[in-house]
C-alpha cells in the first residue's frame, strides 16, 4: 500500500498506522426528521473510528444515506456511506459518488443490496445495472484514474477509501475466499464481513484468506453483532438469508434466564472481540448492535477498544 | 419458448365489457405448446365468456379462430375476412401477437387474454421455467450455460450475493441459487478457475435499455 493516503480517512488513517480498528452502524430514519440521527450520533461518539450509515437496508425506505451522512459529520463524526446497487444505475451512482466526496465523506461501501422482495415496497423494479464488484471497480476507476466508466475524464476526482462486505458463511463455502479476491482484483480497500458467530468456520475462512496472502492487500474487519434476546438470535438463525448461528450459542442464549439475556448477548459479542483481535489478518471489527446503539460503547469498552486512537 | 399465462378471467371480462361480437384468437405457436393460447384454450375460454355474458343478461357471440402464428404477417392476414363480423379481438397469444394483431388492423380493438411472462422451457408437461432474459449478449460460455441474468435475483454477473444458503437464493427457499448452479457446473467441467475472471460492467445496450431491438438479415430484404 502506497505512502500516499488514498481518501485521509480516519479509518483509513487507523488502518494504515496498524492499529486495530472499530467501526460501528448507525441506521437512517424513516422520516425527515436529522434529530433521529442526531441521538444515534450522541450515543456513538467517540465509540468506534467511522460509522457505517446503511442505504435503504432490507429495502425499506428511509433518509438517504448521503444526506444523513451529511448529518453525521455535522456531529463531528466519520460516516461510510453505504451505496447498494439495487436502486440505481450508473449515472445515478456515479453522480451521488461525487456528491458524497463534495460533501465531505471519505468511506464507502459498496454493497449489491438486500432483494426488494424484503422491504416495504416489494413491487418496485430493481436496478443492478452494475454489481457490488463492478462498483467497486467503478470507485477506484473514478479515483485512481480520474475517470468515469463511461471513460470521460473527471475533473475534481472523488478522494474515497473503498470498502465492501463479505459474507463467509455464505454459500457456496469454497467461492467465498476466490470472490473476495476479485473484491481485491477490484480495488476494494477494506472489508466489513458479516455478523460472525460461528467463530470456527469464520477462521477457516480465515485462514484461506491468510494462505492467499489477501489480508497484505486488503484490510479485513470482522462483524460483531450483540444478541438483544434469544428471540433475537432464534430469528437470526432462522430468518435471515446467509446467517450462520451454531446451536450452542443458541443454547446458551436459551438456558440464561430473560433478564440477563441482553448480558448474555454482550458478553458474547465481546468475546467474539477478543478472538478476532487475536485471529491473523484481522484487522478490526465492524460492530452492528441494531437499533441498540447504546452498547456499541459497553462492547467496544469491554473489549479494550476505547478511547479510540485521535489520528 | 415464450411462456403466457392467462389472465384472470374477471380482468378479462372487464376488457370485453360493451363487445357484443368478439373474435377470440388463439396462435398455434408457444403458448399451444405451453397450453394457454392455442386452440384448445380458445375453445374452453370462449365457452366461459359465452356463459358468463349469458348470465349476465349480455349474450355475446364469438368467433373463434386459431392461426398458425400471431407474430407472422402471411397468417395474421388470414382473419382479415371474418373482421367484419367482430368489433374486437380477444388475443391468446403472446404480447408480441397482441402488438402485430393490432399493428395490422387499425380500427379493430385488440385485447390480450394472457400474460406474457417468460422466454424459458417445460422441465415437464405443464410445468414451465424462464431461462433467458434476452439480454442480446450470450455470457453462457463464461458460466458454464447457466444465465446469472436469467436466473440470479439480482442479475449478478460476478457470484453470488451473501443471501445464497445451501444452493438456494435468498428470496425464496424454492428457487435456485444460480450462482450455485454455476459453480457446481464449473466444477464438474473443471473450469473453476474462470470464476475470478472479473465480468467487466454490462453493456445493456443489446438489452431492450437501448430501445425497442430488431434482427433484420440482409439478404433477405431484396
């Protein structure tokens, strides 16, 4: 990796000086109202390095991801602005990368997007002109040559530190390292995996990753997501599309009495921490408390992450 | 093939609404062979009209005809004679029949009796899957003849998204994943390696994106 910064993100910065990093996620509002976000901001300040703001996540509507972006750093805080492929062609999302880097955002994720079929508008026509891949291809292209896909040059070229997702329990298993590696081919800068809970296939994903000498090209954070309930885990488990949840976690959820399964769930989470801050090619860890923003400080400060490095 | 499905037959009534003489008009090609349009449904579909009308108390009377294709001028002028005795034609051919039937006979109203809904095959008699997008720019080669623009949710030209679970896509535990589809058969054809070939962004212009599309061969338009 070059000397240069390629965005001068903080988590870019945190990253480069080798320092583990965190991220966390915060959810835009189903209204117009900045103060929803505002209250997130205050819970997750000073928690985490950037903060994931997610783009229509499982296809509901709700603020656009640049402009609650915008909201953010009015706070003093460092978003990654989400972008999913689902709702826009290549003219609307180059055009919303230059007005993100206009704006002042320096992280981006690029994302292929939950189905329509999941979300409050299940009879919209989807997009997917171009894929998570091709995206980020697109960002770098936009970047690193200063130009558009469509080839015209780019003057003024957006300053973004690429990231993406990866989900490694996702099927089918053995494509999972070779599709990061095109993330990588791609010019993806860092990656965001999905909620690890199944913490042994994750490292034998892991080590694959490590053998491919991808984690030297690629900075891998791991994603922690607290159980509120074991409701919460049995619905993980059970009702979300790539989601691998061991049954003795699930056990373990179940045998803690209701009052202390929030405990439980914390606890765990800053286990999971702990080993991925041991775990080779680690290089942070992106945590996802949903709509449970207040804990994202009790893990991060459990697990030793606070204060956060001032970069 | 092109598959049809028959529309709901109130949706239908309502479009026929005010006709007291209506052709109704099968096609003898896909949708004979998919069991929605041909000659058979234009028997069983006429009689249900009649008697609904009948019921009703607004009899109507139909003529009912099939040609040998909907999308072929040297057919469609083969109803010419009888239009005279119709104010409208119930169509069970495909879309592209619908449009040619009422590309030709200006005047006549056209109604469509089906829904198009795919280009794809029988995997057995009366049990019909899509297969191709006609997108206007073939990639099977490169995954191995199974259609990620077809057959992914998202169209996704690089692998699957994270929503893939045991071969199945995220949107529904009764479709197939394609991508898995793809990969099982790059193994089996020991191309895995064709996998991390990055598909560069789509040119969807040869998709209906670069507007209505038409094959013409040259040799033929002396």
């Amino acid at each position: 990796m070059s000397e240069e910064y390629k965005s001068g993100s903080k988590l870019e910065k945190v990253l480069r000086a080798g320092q583990f990093a965190v991220t966390g996620e915060c959810g835009p509002p189903r209204g117009a109202d900045p103060e929803v976000i505002k209250k997130k901001c205050a819970l997750l300040k000073d928690k985490a390095d950037a903060f994931n703001i997610t783009d229509n996540q499982t296809s509901v509507v709700r603020m656009s991801s640049i402009a609650s972006s915008v909201i953010m750093m009015q706070e003093g805080m460092e978003p990654v602005m989400q972008m999913v492929c689902r709702d826009r062609n290549r003219i609307a999302i180059q055009s919303d990368i230059l007005g993100g880097a206009a704006l002042g955002v320096k992280n981006m994720l690029c994302l292929s997007g939950d189905h329509q079929k999941f979300g409050d508008h299940p009879q919209s026509k989807n997009v997917f002109d171009l894929d998570s891949i091709q995206l980020i291809h697109t960002v770098k292209k936009m970047r690193d040559e200063h130009k558009f896909l469509g080839g015209d040059e780019i003057k003024g070229a957006p300053k973004l530190f690429i990231g993406a997702a990866e989900n490694p329990f996702a099927d089918p298993f053995e494509i999972r390292v070779p599709r990061l590696a095109k993330k990588v081919a791609a010019g993806v800068d860092f990656i965001q995996t999905q909620c690890i809970f199944n913490l042994p296939k994750f490292e034998e994903w892991m080590k694959q990753v490590v053998d491919r000498g991808l984690h030297e090209k690629v900075y891998i954070l791991g994603g922690v997501t607290p159980f509120k309930s074991f409701g919460m885990a049995k619905y993980m488990a059970n009702n979300v599309p790539g989601m691998d949840v061991p049954e003795e976690l699930l056990k373990r959820m179940k045998d803690t009495p209701k009052e202390k399964q929030a405990e439980e769930g914390i606890n765990i989470a800053v286990e999971t921490c702990f080993k991925l801050k041991e775990m080779k090619g680690v290089a942070g860890v992106h945590l996802m408390a949903i709509e449970w923003e207040e804990k994202v400080g009790e893990i991060a400060q459990k697990a030793g992450f606070l204060p956060r490095p001032q970069l | 093939m092109v598959i049809g499905e028959r529309k709901p037959f109130d949706e239908i009534m309502k479009m026929i609404e005010g006709h007291n003489k209506i052709m109704v008009l099968g096609c003898g090609g896909c949708v004979t062979v998919c069991l929605t349009g041909g000659h058979d449904e234009v028997r069983v579909l006429s009689s249900q009209l009649r008697m609904a009308r009948d019921k009703d108390g607004k009899p109507v009377e139909i003529i009912e005809k099939t040609i040998e294709r909907q999308c072929d001028p040297e057919y469609i002028e083969g109803v010419q004679a009888l239009l005279p005795e119709v104010d409208a034609i119930l169509s069970m051919a495909c879309g592209a029949g619908v449009n040619f039937m009422a590309e030709t006979y200006s005047g006549m109203a056209v109604y469509p009796a089906l829904n198009t809904t795919f280009v794809g095959g029988s995997k057995k008699e009366g049990y019909y899957v899509e297969r191709c997008q006609t997108c206007g720019d073939c990639k099977l080669y490169f995954t191995a003849g199974i259609c990620p623009i077809a057959r992914c949710s998202k169209s996704l030209l690089n692998g699957p998204c994270g929503g893939s679970t045991k071969g199945k896509c995220e949107i529904d535990s009764e479709v197939d994943c394609a991508w898995q589809l793809i990969i099982d058969r790059l193994k089996s054809l020991n191309q895995m390696d064709r996998y991390e070939d990055f598909m560069a962004v789509n040119d969807w212009r040869s998709n209906r994106d670069g507007g209505p599309r038409k094959m013409i061969r040259e040799d033929f338009q002396r």
